[in-house]
C-alpha cells in the first residue's frame, strides 16, 4: 500500500480557478491521496464548487475557517490531516498529473522534498517562466549537509535568490515534524506566512532533497492581494521577524541564521517603502538600473515591462536629466494601472527608429526577458534596438 498523502488546498474566492485546480489534484498517478480543501469565507461561488468537486470524489473534503486568514485556513487543513505526507497547493494553481508521485519517488527517509515550479502570468500571452531553488539538486543530510542548508536556505551565497523557495507548495513534508511547530505560528503575518512555515520547518530537518525539475504550476494573478498595498505591511514585517529570530535564535546554526533574516527584513522594508505601502513617491528601489549615466546620457529610451522591475527603472529614469524617457511600455498595460504606461508592444513596433535609441526591457528573469524579446521583434522592432541586462538588487 503506498503512503497516504494529505493535500491541503487553502481557499479564497477562487470560482475562477478551483475546477481546474481539484481536477489536477483528484487526477494524480499517485491514487492515495487526502484532499482538504480550506475555503476562508470566499464571498463567491468557491465553496459550492469544493461541494461539488467532494461528491465526485470521496476523497476531498471540505472545511470551513470563516475569513480567518491562510494561516489559519491551512492549519485547520493541517489538524484535519491524517496522512504522513503534506503537500500545499493554492486554489489558483495546478499540477502536472505526475507531480505528488515525483516528490514521493524522492522520499527515501528525507523530511523535506522541494522542487521547482512553472510560473504563469494571467495578464499576459507569453511563456511560462521556470523558477527552481538557487542551491543546487541533491539530497542534503547529516551535520555537513544540513549546515550548508541552514547557511543558505534563505539567500544563497550571498546573493538575494533564495536557497530554498520559501513557497509552502511544490514542497513534500512530514506531518510528524509538521505538527511539533505549526500551530505556533502568528495568523496576523500576510506576507511571508509562507517563509516563516518552511524556513521554521527546516530547523527540525536532518535530510532535505532537491530536485531540478517543476510540476506545479503558479499563476500570478492580474489583481493578487499578495502584490497589494497594505497599511500594515511595516507591522507585518516586524511579526514576520519576532516570528523567525525566536526560532533561529534557539537553533545550533544561529550564527549563519540570523544574518540571512536581517537580510530578509531589510529587503521587506525596501519592498514596503518601494510598493507595499502605497506611497506616490520614494527614493528606495528593489531593482537597481544596471545602466551607468554614460551608457544612457543624450539617449531616447523606450521602456518595456511595467512589472516591479519597471517601475523601479521608471522612477530611476525620470530622475536622470541626461536622457529622454520617450514611452513606457508594457504587452499587459491595460491591467497595471499605471497612468504612465501608454501602450504595448505592437504600438512600440509601429514607432519609427528615429522615435528612439534603444528599448530597454525591464525584467528579473532571463527566461522572462527573451519571451519580451519575442514580443518586440514579432511587432516590427529590430532586435539590434533591444537590450536587457538582470537587475542589480538591493
């Protein structure tokens, strides 16, 4: 008999989304399977469609947290589950029909199984981008492989990629270990609940396994709270931290920690002045233009891509005097809401070359970059007009 694995699927408001979701799930190779869907007081139809999908299959049930949050949506899902496996899956995403049976393949008496993901943007008619873990495939264990995880879990080497994907999904845990610390953690944190669950997780580890591969699929939704603005996000932060430096403080790797978590709250608080607090104006960037002065003095610029990366070389560019900032523009500029972004890529191929020098595409991804490359060219533009070079992050 194959182990039983409890998947735990938190939802909000995801009519939308859910059908395509359970149906991935309920078709998974590996038939063993618990399905706790976690509906948190969805004012849409997501709760019927749970109900719907639970007489279909015996094996999804439906539990309900009243709007308490995806904190307290998954520990309930958590408390309820009785396989010795836990997998998360958010109620906008799916998977690929092998995808549970892939992380348990890799068990072999690891506590942690984590793997890549497939990213997809709602808004936009490209490519998916793949996303794996910055250290690299391999089974982790004992003193030495367990302190080179710890050492890098949140930044690896030194960089800002994170070492473990703090995702909660495409990730396979162990309900025994699960179990000694979830209930612990502080319902009120909305950004990087995720983070403190794995990174706490990993604490209690003793063998972790890696694999360069993705069958989960993520989608970046057009209106996602998680991009929002919140009033409370500074508090957010300082939860987020009490939560994690309490934990690291009382582990034997505390000294390779706890610099990695004041690296996190740093870049929060540039992400929170940058974005998440809603100020019209700020001087603090996440993503710093990899362009010098000289490379852009007495140049008509073109911007293209109004995500993150663009906006913070939007705010960069109207500073710098030496240059002309001609348009800003994006595939998916209607759903941005962005009064400066006034047009896409087809209206970019229709400008004549003498309108500008170059386009600069503003992305942090390669993968993403060369999808935005093809946009260009496929409209008319010369790919000898087009540059794009990775952020510089803070």
């Amino acid at each position: 008999m194959k182990e039983l694995v409890s998947v735990i699927v938190p939802v909000k408001n995801a009519e939308n989304y859910l059908d395509t979701c359970l149906d991935s799930i309920r078709n998974q190779s590996w038939r063993n399977l618990e399905i706790l869907t976690v509906d948190d007081g969805s004012e849409d139809d997501s709760l019927k469609i749970c109900e719907k999908w639970a007489q279909k299959d015996k094996r999804i049930k439906v539990l309900c947290s009243r709007g308490k949050g995806v904190v307290c949506a998954r520990n309930l899902g958590i408390s309820h589950a009785s396989g010795a496996y836990l997998t998360f899956v958010d109620a906008d995403d799916w998977l690929d029909t092998d995808a549970v049976e892939r992380l348990m393949e890799e068990t072999e008496g690891a506590d942690l199984v984590c793997m890549g993901f497939h990213k997809h943007y709602e808004s936009m008619d490209c490519e998916m981008v793949d996303i794996y873990n910055a250290i690299p495939a391999g089974r982790y264990e004992g003193n030495c492989g367990m302190r080179y995880i710890w050492s890098n879990m949140l930044y690896f080497m030194d960089t800002a990629r994170q070492g473990v994907r703090s995702s909660m999904c495409v990730k396979l845990f162990r309900r025994s270990i699960v179990e000694r610390f979830y209930a612990k953690i502080n319902p009120e944190i909305f950004s990087g609940e995720d983070a403190v669950f794995v990174y706490w997780y990993l604490l209690f580890c003793s063998s972790v396994r890696i694999l360069e591969e993705a069958h989960y699929h993520y989608l970046i939704r057009t209106k996602s709270s998680v991009h929002s603005v919140n009033k409370y996000f500074l508090k957010n932060i300082h939860d987020l931290y009490i939560q994690l430096e309490q934990a690291f403080s009382e582990h034997a790797a505390k000294d390779v920690l706890i610099p990695q978590l004041e690296k996190r709250v740093r870049l929060m608080i540039d992400d929170a002045l940058s974005f998440r607090l809603g100020f019209a104006y700020s001087d603090s960037y996440r993503y710093m233009l990899p362009y010098t002065d000289s490379e852009t003095e007495g140049k008509k610029l073109i911007l293209y891509g109004a995500g993150r990366v663009g906006c913070d070389y939007y705010r960069q560019l109207q500073k710098r005097e030496s240059c002309e900032l001609v348009f800003w523009g994006d595939k998916s500029y209607q759903y941005l809401e962005k009064d400066a972004v006034t047009g896409d890529a087809g209206t970019i191929g229709k400008l004549p070359d003498s309108a500008y020098d170059f386009i600069i595409i503003a992305a942090g991804e390669a993968a993403l970059s060369q999808q935005m490359y093809a946009d260009l060219t496929e409209s008319g533009v010369k790919i000898t007009k087009i540059v794009w070079k990775e952020p510089i992050q803070r």
